[in-house]
C-alpha cells in the first residue's frame, strides 16, 4: 500500500467547514480546538450517537473544506480514498499540534514501551520543577491543551505510528524506544518501519534523537534524522558513547551512578530499558538525585503488568497492554513464580513461536479468550502447550483463579488487541480488575458466613 501524503493545515479553520472523522478520544479533543478556533464542525463516525454523517456517506465530503481524521480510522477507508480523489484535504490532529504548539515538544514512539517512558519523563520533568503537558496516544489529546501550553513550557507527547501517518513535523527530541514488528494486520513491515522513522525525518541539527543500543531497527534512525543522537541501552555498540546504561546492577548516567536498578518498582528487562531512555531524554535537566527518587518511586502505569491484587496467595496482574506475543513474552519474564496465563483476543498477524519456551519454561496452563482463541489453541496444543479454550474473558478468569496454587500468578496478558471485544485495551484491563474485584468480595462474604456459622 502507498502511504497517505501529508498535508500542512491552514494557519486557522476559523470560519472553515471541517468534518471530524472519529469520534473517539482524539477525534473529541479536535472537535473542542475547531470550537475554539470557530469553525464549523461536522462529526463523522460510524456510531450514529457520535456522528451526525456516517462514513459511508460520502456526500459529506461536498459540504466542507477539509476533514481532520483521527489516528482511529484507518488511511484505506473508503471515504478517506475518495476524499483524496477529489482533492479535498485530509489533515492529521498530530500534524495541527507540531505547527501550533508553542513550546518545547519531546515525542516518544516505539513498538513497546512509550506510554511507561512518556509517564516518567512526564513525572522526572515535574519533579525537576518543570511545567510539563503530557498527552497524545497515552489518553489526553493535545490540541485542546494548546490554550494551557506556554512557550517556556515543555511537551511530553506519546506518539504512534498511526498518528504519524499525516505528519510533515518532527518534535525537537525525539525518542524510539524500540521497532518490532506489529499491527502487521494493518500495515506492511516496511511501512510500519517508515511511519516510526518519520518521528525523526523533518528535525534539524539543533534538535536531539534518543535511541537505543539494543534495537538495530530502531538504532538505524540515526541515519533518517540531522539531529544529534543521544544512545540509551544495555548493549555496548562500538564507536557510540553512552548516555544512560547499567554498570554493576546500577543505572548510570554519563558514568554517574543515579540508582541501583532493583530500586525500581517497575519489574523487567523492558522496564528497565525504559527507565534509562527516559533518563536519557531528560538529560540534566533533571538531576541525579531528583532523578533517584523518582525513579524510586515510579510506580507504573495502569495496565502494565499491574498488581490487581492477591487472593487465597494467587497474585493477579493486569498486563493488557501486552497486545502482541513479544509484549507477553516481556510479561512472562518480568512476572516471578509459576504462571498460569490469560491468552487471546483479536489476532494481529504475528507469530507466536518466540513465546514457546517461555510458555513451556513457565508456564502451568494457558487459558484462552477471545476471537483468536480457537486457533491459537490448537497451534500450542500441537506444540506441547497445555492450552484450553475458555471462550470469553470472564471465563477464562474463573477457570484460572480456581486452577491457581498459593504463590502462583494468574497473568493477562493477552498477545491479541482488544477489539474483539472491547473498544481499548484499558477497557479489558478494567474487565479483568473488576472481575478480581469481584471474586475478591464472594470469598470475603463467605468467610463472613462460615464466620457466623
């Protein structure tokens, strides 16, 4: 597939008829900037309660100037295709907020781990006493924060490749946490390559690109890019100098011991990664010693690999972040004790062999969930997994609390997106908190009963 062209959005849609196309979060946030700038709006989406014109009405597109698309809507609608044969310009919410923003902008993408290293830089930024704005993929749109955003400000912005589809900006740091291959039911893997790229492409000499050691797809950035590149990692490569690394169990910055690496909250090889690319971003903006206590303090962001809570001695953890196998593989390793492991959902296109020996190492059964799980049963079977197929969520859950020992983990982390079944993958999470939630008050209800008895 060729990609979209980029377009430049004019300097103001005052007075401009502007269909926003969906209606989700970013498409939500658009809707309040065009308020703002006086425009007239039309909403389009494919939930008639959201919308006022459907997508598949493609008169829409001779009632306005322009359209912004949310990263949501894929670029090979329908609607978006004949948009582009009548020339009626497509604008990306992104693209609007690097021309508009007047401050500082610090973009991190990645395969894995952005919104962990988009929340500390966020969090390192504030604690060093400085006005940060963090928003973008992580939840909150950035284009309605524009009012609230000062030049002597700085921006700490997740960004997709979704999102980077219809950008022709580069934020002045930019940072690539890593590039694996994902959402290959949507994209090529070369052009999921080049929309991670394109995060670097338009910056100059005065800017700065973070990346790492240990991913040489994503290390190859440095050759896309004019701005300085500052290396994070835990992988020596010759000729490259450092930033942050790990020496002797400590994390080190420029050679400077900041913290021990088992401080952190955070569990896992991944999540140490993540810690040094946020330190190397922030540079000494932020001090050492500012940044060892938050570094020691950081607990993690919801949905990543986070500790619902423990029942009977099961501890119960909500990965559902972990939409890919190499994001369950990073589960697996971070999680300690024996694993009993919430599979499934919708399947991205991606192989599942890298998980086989951690599955046969660590794991007592794999219960599955979900659209995926039929046919990935049946491949791990073949396998030598000892895999089920639960049907849904909730009851892949109660199979896996009534199957799980004392010092066990019951673990989602689901290898498949969430859109089987739920709008996000926080939506899933929240799923499985509530059913913790849930057989947490029967057991304690029942020993309140046999307490009476």
């Amino acid at each position: 597939m060729t990609l979209p062209t980029p377009t430049i959005a004019p300097d103001s849609f005052s007075g401009r008829r502007i269909g926003v196309v969906g209606l989700g979060i970013e498409g939500r946030d658009a809707v309040a900037f065009l308020e703002r700038e006086g425009a007239d709006i039309l909403r389009v989406d494919q939930n008639p309660e959201r919308g006022d014109w459907s997508p598949d009405d493609f008169s829409v597109l001779d009632a306005v100037d322009g359209l912004i698309v949310s990263q949501g809507v894929h670029y090979r609608t329908p609607l978006l295709i004949e948009a582009q044969r009548q020339g009626v310009p497509a604008y990306g919410p992104t693209q609007i907020f690097l021309e508009r923003c007047p401050a500082h902008v610090i973009g991190i993408t990645g395969s894995a781990g952005k919104t962990t290293t988009t929340s500390l830089v966020g969090e390192l930024l504030r604690a060093a006493g400085v006005r940060a704005h963090v928003g973008g993929n992580i939840g909150r749109g950035l284009l309605a924060q524009l009012p609230e955003i000062d030049a002597a400000d700085t921006v700490v912005a997740e960004i997709s490749h979704t999102q980077l589809l219809r950008t022709t900006r580069s934020p002045q740091i930019a940072a690539i946490t890593n590039i694996t291959p994902n959402h290959l039911d949507q994209f090529s893997w070369d052009d999921y390559q080049q929309l991670k790229y394109r995060l670097v492409q338009f910056q100059d000499a005065d800017d700065r690109v973070v990346l790492p050691t240990d991913d040489e797809i994503a290390a190859a950035a440095s050759s896309r890019t004019a701005a300085a590149a500052v290396w994070f990692g835990l992988t020596p490569r010759s000729g490259i100098d450092l930033e942050t690394s790990v020496l002797d169990q400590h994390i080190v910055r420029q050679g400077r011991v900041v913290v021990e690496a088992s401080a952190l909250q955070i569990p896992g090889r991944h999540n140490l990664l993540n810690a040094l690319a946020a330190l190397a971003i922030v540079g000494d903006v932020v001090s050492d010693e500012v940044a060892a206590r938050v570094l020691r303090d950081f607990s993690g962001v919801p949905h990543r690999l986070e500790a619902v809570g423990a029942i009977d001695g099961v501890r119960f953890i909500n990965d559902s972040i972990g939409s890919t196998p190499e994001r369950t593989l990073a589960g697996l390793r971070a999680t300690r004790g024996p694993i009993i492991l919430l599979l499934g959902g919708r399947d991205k296109q991606l192989p599942l062999d890298p998980l086989l020996p951690e599955l046969k190492r660590r794991v007592r059964r794999v219960i599955l969930f979900g659209e995926s799980a039929p046919s990935w049963t049946a491949w791990l079977s073949e396998r030598g997994v000892d895999a089920v197929d639960a049907g849904s969520l909730e009851d892949a859950f109660e199979l896996a609390a009534d199957l799980a020992r004392p010092d066990e983990a019951v673990l989602l982390s689901p290898g498949g997106t969430s859109f089987d079944a739920y709008p996000n993958f926080e939506a899933r999470g929240e799923h499985f908190r509530q059913l913790v939630r849930d057989r947490s008050d029967r057991i304690e209800m029942g020993n309140e009963v046999a307490d009476d008895v």
